[in-house]
C-alpha cells in the first residue's frame, strides 16, 4: 500500500515525523508545515474534561437563580419582605357593601333656646375637639336665666349669712328659737332657688365651669350663649349662617352635623343563599378598586328582615378607619371568612409567580433574591400552603414580585 501513495504524500509524512524529534525546528517551518504544539490548558481539557464543563454550567445556574438588587431598588421598587411561617386559609363569600357612618358617632348640634347667631367658629370639614366652640348666639332668653341665676345666687348668700347669726344667738340664748327657724326655713328656700335657676342655665345648655365663671363677666355678654360640640369629629353640615335666627317657633334648630369618622360602618348586600353562613362576629376584608389598602373588621349586625325589592339581608360590619381612607358614600367589596384551617407554612399569593410552568418565591439572600421553586398545598383566594421548597423563618418577598420575575427572565434572555 505505501509503494502506491504519492511521494508527495510520503514526504510530507516524513517532515512531520522529523519535526516531532526535532526541537529546534523553528515556529515558521512548524506553522508551514502545519504542526503546532499543543497548548497548556489543551491537558487541563483532556484531563479535565466534562467535570470542569459540569461545573462551570453549575456555576451559571446558580447565577442566573439570583437576582441582585441593592436595598435602595428594593426600597424604590416599593418591595416588601416577610419571614415565612404558618398561616390561616380560609374559604370567603363576596359581598357587595357600601361605607357609612357609624350610627353611634354622629352628632347633630341643636340649641335648647331662641337667639341669633353671632358668631360662627368652625365651618364645613373643619376638625373639631369635645366641647370646643362651634358657634356663639345671642340670647334674651339666655341673659334672664342667668339674671335670675344672679339673683338667687345674691339672696342666698345673704339667707346664709342671717341663718347662720341667728343660730350663733339661738345657741347662746340670746336669741328666740322662733327667729333661728325663720331664718332656718329662708336659708333653704334660697338654697332651692339658687339650684333650680342653675338647672335652668344647665337646660339651656351652660356647663358647670362655665356657671361658675360668668358671675365675674361683663354684663354684656350675659346675653351671648356658646354652642359646643358633643363629641371630637368634623363638622359634615353647617345648617345657619351668622345673623340668622334659630330655635322654637318653627325655626332651625340644628345648627351643625358632626361626625368622627374613626371607625365607619359597611353596609353589606347578603344573598338568601349565603345567609346561613353569616354570623355576627365573623372576620371580613374590605377592599375597593380605587384604594390600594385593604382593611379587616368582623360583622356587629344583621338584619332578621330581607329587603322587599332585592331580597337580600343587611348586615352590618365595622373597621377602623384612623387614616381617613375609607369614606362613605364609597363602593366596596366584603370577603367574608366562613370556614378556617390553620396551616404549618403558607405564603401570600402576592409572594408567588409562575416561571417555566413552575411556582416560585424569591428568597432573600445577602447576594439578592434566590428563585426558589416551590411546592404548592391547599389555597384560598389571599394565601396558598407551601408543601416543599421553603422553610420557615426564611425571608420572602411578598409584594411586587413580577418585578423580580422580570429583572430573573432579563438575565436568562441575555445570558
């Protein structure tokens, strides 16, 4: 076979062979020829092989399950953290309701007499404290109560006095016990006096501390009366306006509306076939599409008649509302809890997206966020079982996670 091969072919063969014993031959005469000499890493690759190629695919899959965000993004990115731990699932009706008042936290300002509005201290939506001014008449009425107050407070003190000399000269039998008991008996018709006149001031609407001060008042403004607030709120209604007469004789009477809007009432619409499941007390999350809070309270009423036209039953719920957010008049939705397990672990469903047909949560680590697959359980409408994959105590982000699974799937593409 070799007496058949080209000399070509033969002496090309030969060159080789001389240069692979020769190790002066120069680079130029090698690259001519077509040999090179192998390079370091070449071994390390033969030797290596698919361990090194295993562990550097490793290495990029661990990279690509981290998503790293400095705190100032996950501040900005509006991201919230939680640790992981045990939870309640619950199976909720939905109700429509509507927000109102609270029943017990209205009050409207009316006057107990006839008079003038002089002066108006607060006007619509403005914040008020209990028994802070609202507004000031002026009053005939109120000037001869206070006039007759005057009065019986002066003549029984003076009744006091002579009271209390003659029992001294009755003591001392200096005296007739005929004269101490006149003077007895007109000490306490002024004592009477003086009190009935006081629960005439007290009827119009007059405080003890005020009684108290206005004896050293100017007489002119014996005939101003202020009108208070019941209750700390904010003034809903202003019914008068300075000048205008108020009080009997068909005039207005209610001066003002005030409401504290602390804690509200929402008014639910309950089917006939979701009433059995409805009790009082039950807890409810209150949600509407304008507001991105969500806010919990239980059930105080419902009603034992259904509504004529709707044939639905009202209930009644109660929620705090410190932050002014819920107002009424406002249209929300009510989840009601009817039925609840207690579960080891569970997550919010805000804490969990689908990638690669997978569920995930993203962990908090000190490099970033670890993509962590998950098992899921049991699930209701606001939180799902972890069955694997997580253990508790371990930091999670539960809002705004798509961010994460954006910011994960950008990686992926660009890698």
């Amino acid at each position: 076979m070799i007496g058949r091969l080209p000399l070509s072919i033969v002496a090309l063969a030969a060159g080789i062979a001389v240069a692979s014993l020769v190790p002066g031959l120069s680079q130029s005469i090698r690259k001519a020829i077509g040999w090179s000499e192998p390079s370091a890493a070449q071994p390390q690759r033969k030797e290596a092989g698919g361990e090194q190629r295993k562990s550097g695919s490793d290495a990029a899959d661990e990279k690509q399950g981290i998503v790293k965000l400095t705190e100032d993004q996950i501040t900005t990115a509006h991201i919230d953290l939680e640790a992981a731990q045990g939870g309640t699932l619950a199976h909720r009706i939905i109700v429509p309701g509507t927000i109102i008042p609270h029943a017990d936290r209205i009050a409207r300002v009316a006057v107990r007499l006839s008079g003038t509005v002089a002066e108006l201290r607060k006007k619509l939506g403005d914040p008020v404290a209990k028994d802070e001014v609202l507004a000031i008449l002026e009053s005939r009425e109120v000037a001869d109560a206070k006039s007759e107050y005057l009065a019986a407070r002066l003549t029984n003190e003076l009744q006091q006095d002579l009271y209390e000399r003659d029992k001294t000269l009755w003591e001392k039998r200096i005296s007739n016990e005929q004269q101490f008991l006149r003077s007895r008996n007109l000490a306490a018709q002024g004592r009477m006096r003086l009190d009935i006149a006081r629960q005439k001031l007290v009827a119009l609407g007059l405080n003890e501390q005020e009684i108290a001060a206005f004896p050293n008042e100017p007489e002119a403004l014996l005939r101003r009366q202020p009108i208070r607030s019941p209750m700390a709120g904010r003034v809903v209604e202003r019914k008068v306006d300075i000048g205008m007469a108020v009080g009997r004789d068909n005039l207005e009477t209610e001066l003002f509306v005030v409401v504290d809007l602390d804690r509200v009432w929402v008014e639910l619409a309950v089917s006939p076939a979701d009433l059995p499941a409805i009790k009082e007390g039950q807890a409810v999350s209150i949600t509407a599409r304008s507001i991105a809070d969500k806010v919990d309270g239980k059930i105080v009423f419902i009603s034992p008649l259904l509504d004529k036209e709707t044939r639905a039953a009202r209930a009644v719920a109660e929620i705090d509302n410190s932050g002014g957010v819920w107002r009424p008049g406002s249209f929300v939705t009510a989840a009601i809890a009817v039925d609840e397990q207690s579960v080891p672990l569970a997550v919010p469903a805000s804490a969990l997206q689908t990638i690669d047909r997978e569920q995930v949560v993203f962990v908090r680590t000190s490099e970033g966020f670890e993509k962590r697959q998950v098992a899921l359980g049991r699930s209701d409408d606001r939180s799902a079982e972890i069955a694997s994959g997580l253990r508790p105590g371990e930091t999670i982000a539960v809002s705004n996670t798509f961010l994460l699974k954006a910011e994960f799937l950008k990686a992926q593409a660009e890698d």
